[in-house]
C-alpha cells in the first residue's frame, strides 16, 4: 500500500476539516471559491456525519455528500472523505444503551457530546463497519477521493461488560495460561491470585491501590481493541478500491490509550493532530517534537523515511488549560512551515469554517465567525501561496544523528498509582531531551524500541521505564555496533510487564552502563539539587554506585554529597553515559551538546544564530535548509543556494525575517 | 392580587424564621416573649416542619400548629406560613425511592439532608399538592396568617427519567417540531441530529464537552418546572383564601436554575434571602446589590415600583467557603437597613432560635446556643425599635437614572465548557457595573430585557451575552428614543439560543455600536492591561475595528497595541459605548461616572462623603434619603429635614454615627 | 488473656511482615538466614496470603505454610501468624458480587486492590471465619506460634443494603425506640423526623449538608461492625489454643472508622503500624506521639500499664503526599527506639522482602529491591543487635505526670460539614498539645475518658468537642480530686450525640472553668493573633465572659481587643485554665511548660539539651533513661549509671552522638 497518490504531482496538500452539513448549499459555493483563493487543495469531509448520512438506522441520504464531493472535484479540490464513526446518531444510543461507555466507577456514559460508544460493544462494531461499507461502495472510485480518514482520534475507552470479556480474551490470547498472568501481574501480592479465567476483570473502581499489571495491560488491550476497530474499516475500505490510502488521525498525549508506533504500520499514512497547550517558545519546541514524532512513526511504519501528514492544526487560537490565547501574526505560517520543515506532506487546518454552535462554537478556523474579511484568512493564503512554491519535498527525509527512545507503555506504567514519587512523565521527560537538543540546534529522530538505528551515532533513553528483554537487546545491539548511549533514570528499572527488574537499578542497563543504583531520592517539586558541573537537578536522585563506569558530574550537598550524579562507561568503541537526575533545561543542554560532540554529531547549521531553527532535508541530490526565526528580530544566516519562497539567489549568507521562515535549496553539499 | 394586607398599617414587618417543632411549648412562650421585646411582627413558620405535619403517610398532627398560631396571634405577631415540601418526610422517600433525585452521573441521592425529591417526579407532586392542601383547608383563615410563604429556596434539578421525560415534552412545547430544535442546538456540530423526539434526552455524563444548547434548555427547562411546582401549590393556597398573598424565597447565585425574572410575574410578593458571601466592604457591595436586584424583579413583576421582602438574613455570621466569619457590632444593622432603604418592607432573619442539632447548628440565630442575654440579641431589639419609627416607608419607589440589564439565561451560557475562557461570569460583570456605580455614588435598577426604561437615561448591558430579537429591539427602542447605551464584551455575541450571531462580534449590537470586533484575546486571571485613559483592564480583551465610532480609550502593549479599547458613537440623540475589557474597579468607576454625567445622571448625594451610601426613596409628597455610613469616622452630610430614627431636626447638616444609618424625611425637593 | 508468651525471655521482639508466597523456597532459606543475621526473632507471616491459602472455595493448600513455619522454627524465629481476611480472594469476589462494598455514591468497588469486601455482608463473614478456623484447626500449636495477627489494619466502610440493615439494627439496640433516636439526631430539623425503623438508612449521598447525628453514628457502627469481625476470629482462635495471644495491627488517622480506644479492651495486645508522614523534626513528634497512642491504648485495655508492640514500621523510605522520602543513615534506627522508649516490646518492620510488583512494589523493605548488600540491611542488622542488648524492658511503665484526653468521636465529629471552620481537627490539636509538652522535654499520657488518672497532675483537653455526661464527670472527679486542668476551645460544645450544650460554651465546663463564651470567631488559615503574653493564637478565638476565672493573656486588636484568650480559675486545691485559641508552637510550648509547672511536673529530664528527647521508664528497682539525640551534633547529658548499648558505665556524663541514641540503666533514683 502506498500514499504515493496524494503527492505525485509533487506538491504539499492545504486544507481542513469542512462541514457542509453544517451550512446550507449557497455556503459550500462560497466556501469552494474561498479555498481556491487561499489555495486550498485537499479537505476532510464527513468527520462528525454520521447523522445525516445515516439519518434513521438504514436510511441513507448521501446526496449531499454526493453533490459536495462533486463541487469539490469541479473546483480541483480534493477529499479526505471520513468514516463517521466517532460519533454513532442518536438513534443508535438510544437502540443500543448497551453500547455506551461504561466508566471505572461503573457511571453510563450518555448521547451528548461525541465518541459515545464502547468499541468492544458488537451492535458498535456492527454499525461503524455497516456505515463505512456504505461509504465505501458509494464514493471508493469517486474522482475527488484522495484518501480515506477512519474515524477521528481513536482514544476512548470503556469498563463494560462487553469491555471486560474483550480484555479476558485479549489476555488468553496473550499469555495462555494464568500461571503466565498472574506471574506478570505479581498477583501474589495482596492476595489476587486467579485461579479461573473468569475471576479476571477489567480494572474498576477498587478500594486502594490497583495492580499495576492489570493497569498496564488493559491499556495495551484498548489499543489494541480501537486498532482491530480501525482495521475492520481500512480492510473493507482498501477492498473497495485498493490505490486509495486509509489513514485516521492520531491525537497525542499519555492519556490516550493508543501505542502509536504499534498502529503505525496499519496506516498507508501517518496523520496527526497537533495542538500546542503553550503560547510562547513552549510552542515551537513542542510543535518540534510533535513532527519529529509523527516522522518516527511514519518511518517505523514503513521501515524507512516515508511522508506523514499534519491532518488537524489550529488557524488561530492556542486552547490552554483555562483559556484560548489568540496567535500573534506570523505565529501559524511558523508553525505550520515547522512541520512541513520536519517531514509533513502539507498543512491541515480543523476547521475551515467556524461553526455557529455546538460544543467547539469557538475552535478557531480560517473562515471565522467575523467571516473572510480577517488577517487569519489572508495570513491562510498567503501561506497557501508559500506552500505552492515549496512542491517537491514531500519525503520524509531529514538529517539526524541522534535517537531519541520513547514508548507509549512506559509513560502509561510511569502514571500509575504507588510510584516513588507523583508525576512522573515519560513523554515529558522524551520532551525534554528534545527540547534540550532542539536548543543546541541538533535535530533528532524519535525512535520506538526495535526500530533501525543505522544513521544515529547517539542513542537517548530518557526515563524509559519498561524494558522487554527484546528491547535490552536492541539497546545492546546499538552499543556493541559502536553506538554511544545515554540513559536518564528509571529507564530499564522494570521488565515488560511492569516488574522490578532485581539486583540494583537500572535492571536492563547496569552492565552497559557501569552503575550499581542502590536507592531512589526523589525531590520535591520545587527542589533543585546544584551539581559540580556548575549545573541543576531536578525531580530525581538517586545513590549510585560505580561498577566500570567513571564520574563525570556530583551532587552537591544533602546526603548525596560528592556521589555520582553522571557517569560515563566505555563498552568497547561506545561511551554509555548514566543520568541520575534530571537536569535542568540549561544543564541538559549543554550536557547533550557535549555528549553529541563527543559522539561526532553536530548543530544541523551551525552558522545560524540563537533562536534560529535549522532543520535540512534531502531533496534529491541537493538539500533543503529550513530556517525558523523565532525571534522578534531579523537574523542573518551565512548560507548558499536558491531561497523558494522569494526566489532569491542567495550567494552568502540570507537574512530571515523576524518571526519568518526562509527554505534553501542549497548549493550541493 | 395584592400584597398590601402585609402592610396596610404602613410599618415594616420584623422577624424571621421560626421553628418550635424543634422545642417543647415552655421554650415557645419564652420565644413569644423575646419577639415581643424585640419587636417583631412576623415570622416564618413550618419550613421544614413536613414530617411532623404529616408524620405518615395521611396522619396529620397539626395541633401543635394551632397552638403556635394561635399564640402569636395572641402576642399580636403575623405568620408567613410556609408550605413545608422541601423536606418531603422519611416515610415519602422509603415509598416513593423513584422520586429521589438523580444527578448528571446517575448517582441517586437518598434522605439524609433537604431538598432530596425529584420536582418532575409525579409522587412529589402529588404530596406537596397534598400537603400544602391540608394547611390550606385549616389554616386558609387563621387570623394570625399574613402570608403564605410555598418551599423554599426552589433549586434543585435531577435527571431521572422523569426529569428526561418532562424535559422532552418542554421541548416539544418550545420547539414544535425536531427541525427547530436541531436548528437551535446545532445538532450538525458532532453529528449529534434527532430523527425522533425519543432521542432527545437530559444532558447526562457523556464522553466530552456537552452541546450548549441542550444544556442552556434544561436549565430553561428546570426553571419552569420548578415553577410549576410553586404555581400548583400557589393557586390551591389563592383558592383557599384569595386575600392572602402567596410568595416563595429566592436564593440568588446562578449556580441555581431558576429565571427569577420570570417567577417575579407569579409571585405576589418578591421575597428573597440574602447572605453576602464577603466580610469586608464587599458585604456592603453585595447588600446594596441584591437588594437592587430584588427590586428590579419586584418592579418586573408589577410592572411598576412594588414592595418587596428581604425575607432571610443572618442576624450574625457570615459564611464563606471556609469558615463563618462574626458580624462585628452595628453590622448585621446596617445591612438591614441597606435593604430597607432600597425597598424591602422589613427585615427578616434566619433564625430566630439556633437549633441545639442539624445541619446547619451553628448557623446564625437571633437567640443563640447562649440564649438572648448576648450583644446580638440587644442589637437586635434596637434593630426592631428603629424599624417602628421607619413607618410609612413600604413602597419601592428609589429613585435611580441608571438601569443594569442581567438575565439567568446568559450567566447559564457563559458557564458553559468550550467558551473562549474559564470563569465568564455574568453575574459576576453585573455585580463589577452596579459596584463601580455604587462607588460613585450613583443608584441604579437592575432590569431584565423587557423591562420598561421610562425614567432611565442610561442603560448598561454587562457581559450579556444572549440577545434574543426581543432584546435587541428592546435595546434599540431605547437608543431611538433618546436613551444612551454603554456595552460591554461578549454582550449580544450569541442568540437566545446561545448560537454566535455572525459577521463580527457583537452580532446584536455592532451597528448600534459602530464597531467590528474580529478577534476575542481572553486574559490571564492575572494578567493587567494598561489602557491610555491611565485605567486597567482584566479577564478580556479583544481586537475593535471602528466602523463609525470614535475610540476614546485605547490598549497600550502587546499585540493590541494601539487599537480601541473604549469606543462612543453617536445613534442620533443617544451616545452609545463598547468597552471592550473589564475595566478594573477604579477604572470602572472612572468611566461609568463619566458616561452617567454625559447622560445627565450624577451621584444620589452628591454632598455625602466617600464612604457614606445614599438612598433617595420617595415617600408621598416627600423624599427619605437613607444615608448609611460605612467608614469608622462619623460623617457629616449637608441636607436639611427630619431624621427619623432619633426624632432630631436637621437644619443645615447631619453627622452619621461611624458604622451608623440616619434616615433623613427631607424638605419638599 | 496475656501477652507474656511474647516476652517469656525478656528480650525484645525484631522482624517484620514476611511474604514468603510471593517466592520460590529457594529465596525462603535465603531469606531465613539473613534473618538470623540480623537478629530477627519473629515475622508476620500469611497477611495477604488468602488466595494461596484456598485457591479455590474450600480447597486448601497449607504445604507451602506448613515448611515456612518449620523452617522458621528451625531458625529459632517466631511467627505472628496472620489471618489473611483482609484480602479475599479473586473466586471469593466472583461468587458473592453482594458482598463488594459500596460507596455512599452507590459506587460498587471491585476486585483489584486488597479490603473489597463489606464487613456486614454475611458471605464475607461466613469465609473469613472459615479460612480462619482452618489455620487455627492446623496452627494453633505449632512451635513456632507466637502470636495470631487477625486481619490487617481494619478500616474500611460500605453503604449496602447489608450495611444499611446491620446499621439499623445497632441503632435500635443502641437507642431502644425511635423518639430516643430522633432526640438524638435533632430530626426536627429539615423535617428528618422518623416514624418507623425501616425509613432510618446509612447516610447516603444526598442533596446537602447531612445530620451530623446520623453521621457521627455511622462511624461508630462501623468501629463496632469491625470489631464484631475481629473478635469473631478471636474467639475461635482463642478456643483453638487458649495460651496464644490474638491482636490485629492498628492503622492511624481519623478517617480511620475505628475506636481504637473502645478495640483495647478486646486485643490481647496492642499493635500499632506506624509512618510518619513528615520528613523533618515532625518525624519525630508524630513517632513520639503515636508510641504514647498505642502506649495509652494498652493501658487503657489492660487497665494498668501493658506492653504493646509496633507492629509496622518503614525500614526506609517515609511516603508524604506526593513522593517517598527516603531515611537517611540513622534515622530508622532512632525512630525505632524512640518506640522502644516509649513502650514498644520491640521493632517489626513492613516489609522484609521487597515485591517484585504489586501495588506496592516500591514500598520499603530490608531486603530491597537490590538485595542485601545496602546500607539499610546494614543498619537493620546493627539494630538487631541493639535491641538485643536492650532485653528485660519490654513493660509500658513511663513515667508521666500530665494526660492528654482524646476520643475518636470527637475527631469524627469535627470533621463534620457545617462546622465554624474547616479544617478543624481533633487529632490535630491533640498533636499540638502533644507537641509543645515534647519540646518542652515533657513526657505525657494520652487518655481516653474515663481512664484512671492516679499518677496525672495535669489534664489537659485539646478541642474535645464532644463530652457525653460521664466525660463530664469523670473531668469533674479528677479536678474536685485536687488535679489540674486545661481546656481547649471547642471543648465540651456538644454532647455525647454532638448536640450543642446550651448556655454559653464550653456547656461541659462552663462551671469547672468559670468562663462564659458567647461567640465564635474562627480565624482564616493565615490569619495570626497577637496576645497580650507576647504569644500568637491560630485557627480561633472566642468572645469569653469572666465568671469567676481570671484572666491570663488577652486579645491585642480587632473586636476582641483586651478580651481574655486563656484564663485560669481556682477550684478547691485544683487550677483550671481556659484556652480559646490554639497558641501557635511556641507559645503552647512556652504555655504549658508554666501550667504543667504549676502543677508540679517537670521535664523528664530537666539537664538533657535542647533537641534530645528523653524518656524515663521503670525497670524493676531501676530506672532506664532513653536519650535520643535528634541534633546533628554530639550532645553531653550529666548522667550517672550504665549505658546499656555500649556497655559503658557512666560516672557523671555521657555524650550521645548525632542521630544517635543511649540507654542508661540509671543509678537508683
């Protein structure tokens, strides 16, 4: 399967979320001819349609779906035609109140909002799959068809009954006998030793504390269970018409039940959402990362580069926890011109028209409530125009010599109740790393245990709990190839299934790295622990004991005092580095600047000053070098080659403006 | 129906609620004893006195109500005899366990605290009718009956199927058919329209964000179903005995679901109770509010100024979210006469007797745990005697050039999630608009759209968000006709139906206004922003273009540097302002005098100090101007009359004691 | 009953909660042999074992059992062999859905922790004596018995319908007829007036505030409920084997639903698990604390001074709100013995082997997670030995001259909405005083009411709200008997069902104190009170009336400025103060140092230096001197007699080192 189809003609797709059904005909029209004035060239239609396609169980009225596919086509607008199943109608909850999700605590969760189903519940499973196959036999050989977009952030979960037997059967088929599960679970713990497959359950509300094992493994089965739900309707809609790629959309964060990497090979595209929650530098750091995920993904789907797809960004407002914090000019071009920079076949925008009401009345959109006479729509075409002139790089292929390991199963078991310390945060620890790196201007690939390292001279484990003897054997692999290592605590510290790995932390990792980690010291949310190397930790120490390995920082002070902090091992041509706290922003970065140095790997450009993201992509024989400035003053960057957005021959050095973006095909390198 | 049998010997009424079901007879005569010497003339009897009523199901003991009727009849008191169905008896819930409550979870509440039925459950129904028919039938022509008082404090919801079923019938009363009601809803948003009214149901716990307008018409919903409530009890007490009036007490916040405006048209007397929430000079704020308020909905009611009854208040503590707080000495009566300056006949007090158990024990009571030999017994008794030269004052003719618009539906709307910001809080701009007044010395009516603007020169609309067509008209009369208008943020944004009006905020208000607002920039609930005008503004700002208006005050700072943030337009005769923030208080002040002189609207007295509150009620061919001092100085105020409560004729000045009230029967002005 | 089986040697008990089911026998030797090591001579053996014991209903597999205890005794080490109630097994939770508990939601827990189970359901009643009757019929006298430990840390509570029964059941027991339980519960108010037993239900949710009655009740229902399940198991083990002592271990805290106080007189031994919750100096006060707790608890039940046991410490980390703190070097030790000084016959620690998973896979143990080799297994071993060279003490005699009242009801009671103030603790303020008498080097009892007070100069009251009429009369008795006293406001209010004393508060001891108080004025959170003694009151100050007393330190500012805050009054040859705020440290500290005195008691060391505890116990003609050091400093202590843990003896001084502790065998005194 392949996505080739959605850029052979070389160039990046623009678009969004539209909801015709939300508007009457003679808004399409005005909607059509707004898009091809901002450029517009792909949207997702038919998300949340469901109740108007289907309108009582059977009855279908597809005409207007019908007649926006066709205005689409004849504007030369492509679809991302949904499948409609994140949010059944009406009558289907009220046919089937057992298939309503069932909270922990046992509440019934009722028609409302949206995402209102349990996907282990059949008369779900039935309709979702009954309303793709009518659209599918509809609209499969559809000329405006480009793809294919299943449901929409598959991340809901449920405790039901129909939940709870799926999670008995996803157990069997995994560990076969129950002396394998309560093994993995420690079940001799408290007492919960199963001796009847029927005794085992779907966690609930419980008195204290609940098994971690039991925790860990009934999210792994819901990612699982929404998977097989997606693959049910990629299956039927790739019989339809085989060169039309499936894809659904990943939302990000912890929460979601969804391992990612896992999904990414039953996708023909890599899509995501990506909404940043910070309003100032925070935002460009994370919007770094999310597209540095997402290639990840899309390259360990495939197994090598391959493109992924922005699929939802906001043309406006950042929601944050309290409020919605309306981006300053320039900010969304930036944003979106990042993502292209790092791997992004296009820029999608939720949503194109702002909605006259319902729960999102006040989600942003290119069209707004004000209308199209704003700065966002002309800042939107404007940057339609832009990604015009950048057709050709579509291709996954970006420049990076350090690896970044993260999995979604450790940060699940990092949440779990009885840990040392609360907040303990995987992906945030992943972020920080990153954004440590992204600070020294070195780009990096996220990588999923058991993915190819063949480019990466470096190899990060930042808070990788779990660790499967596969994975053990991978990191090892990378270090007897030569590949240097760093490891930052509680990576390796338990097994697969969330058991303490004996004998001294890190479990996994001891002997590569020279360390014997004999207690844990977690600090306060606000304590910050000085190092000799001039540096800060914060969140975590730890006692560590030398075992091969040389001290390179101490802590300073407190029962730790003059006690390792970093340490260094040499296992044949690798060093393996060992973080025992977590440095501040500052000390990481200048911590993994000298470990990539050390590791011969570098700024991307080092000529372009602070503030200025640097990332470079292959480009046939030549590169690309994108230039970010986010700052409020130009920058100057000693460069040569041809810049797209201007045209301009750059011969030495180009200046960006303040906030913008410059792209050079450079000279050959 | 008339309320003037409460007041025909033109004294204000005095006392509060009384409970002797929970004391034997001996303490009733010592109670009938202290009211006499306290000079009260009115209580409140039977709230809560259900189960002793009715103590099974059809046995009635009402003796001991005869005897305490007849006692204060005898002592020359009045009651307001309540109808005791917010607290249905045990045996009512163990029969009837359908009928208890149900909340958004689905978790049923049980006996064990007030208020614990479902208002659509037809068993409850059925008992109250009952109940309240029973004290009809005996007591309908007891000579001691003044008032019937129906429940208390309606407000409480349920979602048990008949709340959903009742709900679903209101609906279909309101909308007619599904189309209007998929229209109103936007039930395109989410997938989320009805083919069938059985799909319609009660906003429950569901996955995500709700759908605003189902939310915003259970509460619609709720508020005549609760009204319902009282109306049937109400016209079975008015067929009883048609001569006596029939109220029921309000409880303010809108956290309850109850439009009082709409129940002021079925009550024959506005009651309400009142406890600020607040130990400083916001307690003063709050008093000198709700009174307004309770006015405003008096006037509503009646189409004209009337009476209405501050029918609870604490004789001592105030509660806050944490602790009670002691009412330091001449508090509790200067409070009091705050309300009756702005039009309450009398003062009313939960509780006349602290209960020795219960919840709420160590609530605030006339006579204490400690008895009646206490300063706030004392206090109380001087409260009474000053009430009895006050005479002749129960009308609710205050004189105020400044009206305030608030409706229950938009302080509902903007509670609802997905808004641009956390907090949005009508109620709570009201209470910022009518306090920047109140600073200034301006007295003003809190009015419900609708409502007529005869003598009023200057209408605000705080935050309010709804604008139905009936209100937009009804603010457009009122600027053709000369009136001026000051807007705020977020006012008009949406319809009655809580859907965003397009083309530009204020949808309702931006031609009346010369204004287009194309972007909303909430602020940070700490965050300040400096206007030129040297003013703050806070929660809000936004980005005005001027189309027709002239700005007066403009952002400094930021991405907003430089625009309007205060605008005036001219609309023939009238001027109309936006404000585009929430000024802070000092700026508020500032700019609402400002705009009250451009409407010809000045202070109450503009001689009275800072600190000193004035009231001017008219009183026949004269005027009273109550004038409260709320610093620890005495005050001296120029004015020229008859000071009421010491007897003293004033010829150039009166000095109000600190803490102190002086009622002043002025010379003909 | 007697414990004396336990000490028949004289020596002091070490261990700790062994789970030798959660390993292969392999690690059983292992771990036996590092027992012997480090000085263990007695583990909990079989808690959680349950579901190991009886895999499935009625099928028994002791084997494994049966080769621990062997193996045990064979190693000289005793077991305090566990019922494994506390724990059901997963078939057990299968079979009787019934017998899951409840929440006052209606929330059903489920299976997945450890206590989900209901104590009144009969089916959990009907297994747990079974699984017991078994390890009696097969233990009770095995060699190696030392001890039936029944249960664990009985605390938890259920709304169900077999609660619900059992509640009403007690209730008629305990009130007889149901005017007696309305007079109680003050139903007259809110109308919560029953007229049948079958309308009286466990407090359920409900709309608001609750009957303080009904809730004060329920607690103590469930405090009998539970310990009609413990000495269900007791009497059958009892009848087993008469000579072996039955206990269960205490777990602290007022939300703990158990009158421990009440559970003395049913436990052959008092056992105690006790954690601090703080990392500092409050370490130390709350383990100095809790030793006098179970201390006062053994005497209370024994009628006499009686040994006592901690049952379970942390051999490492201490867990606070949001993270484990792990114990530096010293700490455990000196924690440990603080115990021993205070009464504990000896040390037992939760746990000896750290889970490999689990809830509670990073709670602390000796043998960690990285074995044996650490620090703690090092420290737990030199502890050993201490205590072995510690043997003959294990008797509760300390010397102490001043009593500390407290009762779980009052702690309950204060906890209950509609207070004055949140926050208010009983617990809290019975630690305070605790605390200011330990800095002051004041060795104190804490008594239940009623207990004898022969040897007590000062009793103190520390907000002990409810007084039931013998509480009354027995502070009566001890002050007519010439003994101090001091109260602390709140005290004495309410009576024995929390109805309010009237009169003036404290209604109890109005007459003993000669004070009347006419009004609360509780104080924010951080709000501080200058008092004319140079001293700061907190929390809550009072309006007091002299009536007889004199008084002592007043109130400096606002409304009760020169008001007295603590009093004192002379009855007969006794004094008695009146305190009503809660002086801050220092000044309590300062406060009672001058009460305690004028009473006559001193510190139990007058010449031990700031910062080094010192308890004094009997021992036979002898006295033992604790020393605890808890500076970081060596300190000297003019002593004379034979220091017990270095064998030194002492001529005029010792210097006890950092951290460290000494024992003196004290010349007679």
């Amino acid at each position: 399967m392949t996505t080739k189809g959605l850029w052979t003609d070389g160039r990046l797709r623009y678009g969004g979320d539209w909801n015709p059904e939300q508007w009457p005909p003679e808004v399409w029209r005005e909607d059509v001819a707004l898009m091809r004035a901002a450029g517009v060239d792909l949207v997702t239609v038919g998300v949340f349609a469901w109740s108007r396609l289907e309108p009582t169980p059977g009855r279908y009225t597809l005409d207007w779906l019908d007649q926006v596919l066709d205005l689409l086509h004849d504007a030369g607008i492509r679809a991302a035609l949904a499948t409609p199943t994140a949010s059944p109608p009406p009558w289907f909850s009220l046919a089937h109140p057992d298939a309503l999700p069932v909270t922990a605590d046992g509440v019934r969760l009722h028609h409302g909002s949206r995402d209102t189903y349990c996907a282990a519940a059949p008369a779900y499973r039935a309709a979702a799959r009954g309303i793709a196959q009518v659209l599918a036999a509809r609209y499969a050989h559809h000329p405006a068809l480009a793809l294919w977009h299943v449901h929409n952030e598959y991340g809901t979960t449920c405790h039901c009954a129909y939940a709870e037997t799926a999670f008995r059967r996803w157990l069997t088929d995994r560990y076969g006998d129950l002396d394998a599960l309560n093994d993995a679970w420690v079940t001799s713990f408290w007492g919960q030793h199963y001796t009847d497959w029927a005794q085992v359950a779907a966690p609930r509300a419980t008195q204290y504390l609940g098994n971690p094992g039991q925790l860990l493994d009934f999210r792994r089965f819901w990612s699982d269970t929404l998977l097989s739900a997606y693959t049910a309707q990629r299956d039927l809609l790739h019989a339809a018409n085989p060169a039309v790629p499936v894809t659904t959309n990943y939302v990000l964060g912890d929460w979601v039940p969804v391992d990612h990497a896992r999904w990414a090979r039953e996708v023909d595209l890599v899509a995501v959402d990506h909404y940043p929650s910070r309003t100032d530098r925070g935002a460009e750091e994370q919007t770094a990362l999310a597209a540095d995920l997402a290639r990840g993904w899309a390259r360990h789907g495939a197994g090598r580069p391959a493109p992924w797809l922005l699929m939802e960004s906001a043309p406006n407002q950042i929601h944050t926890a309290h409020r919605m914090h309306t981006k300053e000019p320039g900010r969304m071009t930036r944003n979106s011109l990042a993502h292209v920079a790092r791997g992004s076949g296009g820029v999608m925008f939720f949503q194109w028209r702002a909605p006259a009401g319902g729960a999102e009345r006040f989600h942003s959109a290119v069209v707004s409530h004000v209308g199209a006479d704003t700065r966002v729509f002309r800042e939107a075409s404007r940057l339609g125009a832009s990604l015009g002139r950048l057709a050709g790089t579509a291709s996954g292929a970006v420049e990076a010599g350090v690896a970044i390991a993260h999995d979604a199963a450790s940060g699940w078991a990092l949440r779990h109740p009885g840990m040392p310390r609360d907040g303990l945060d995987h992906p945030g620890e992943v972020a920080a790393a990153h954004r440590a790196l992204w600070h020294a201007g070195i780009t990096a690939d996220l990588v999923t245990p058991g993915d190819p390292l063949d480019g990466h001279r470096l190899l990060l484990l930042p808070a990788l709990y779990l660790a499967s003897d596969a994975t053990v054997d991978w990191v090892r692999r990378h270090v007897h190839a030569g590949g240097h290592l760093l490891v930052t605590w509680l990576s390796g510290v338990a097994d697969a299934h969330a058991r303490i790995r004996p004998g001294g932390y890190p479990g996994a990792y001891r002997d590569l790295l020279g360390v014997r980690v004999e207690e844990f010291h977690p600090l306060a949310d606000d304590e910050r622990v000085p190092l000799t190397s001039g540096g800060i930790g914060r969140i975590w120490s730890e006692t560590v004991h030398l075992a091969g390995a040389e001290p390179i920082t101490a802590y300073i002070g407190g029962v730790l005092d003059g006690r390792p902090a970093v340490t260094r091992h040499r296992v044949g041509d690798a060093r393996t580095w060992y973080v025992s706290t977590r440095p501040d922003d500052d000390t990481f970065r200048r911590l993994l600047t000298e470990v990539a140095r050390l590791a011969g790997v570098g700024p991307t450009c080092p000529e372009a000053p602070p503030g200025v993201e640097a990332v470079r992509r292959r480009d046939g024989d030549h590169t690309r070098l994108y230039l970010i400035n986010h700052t409020d003053r130009p920058q100057r960057v000693p460069a040569a080659g041809h810049e797209l957005l201007t045209g301009e021959l750059v011969a030495e050095a180009l200046t960006v403006a303040p906030g913008g973006v410059a792209v050079l095909r450079e000279a050959r390198r």
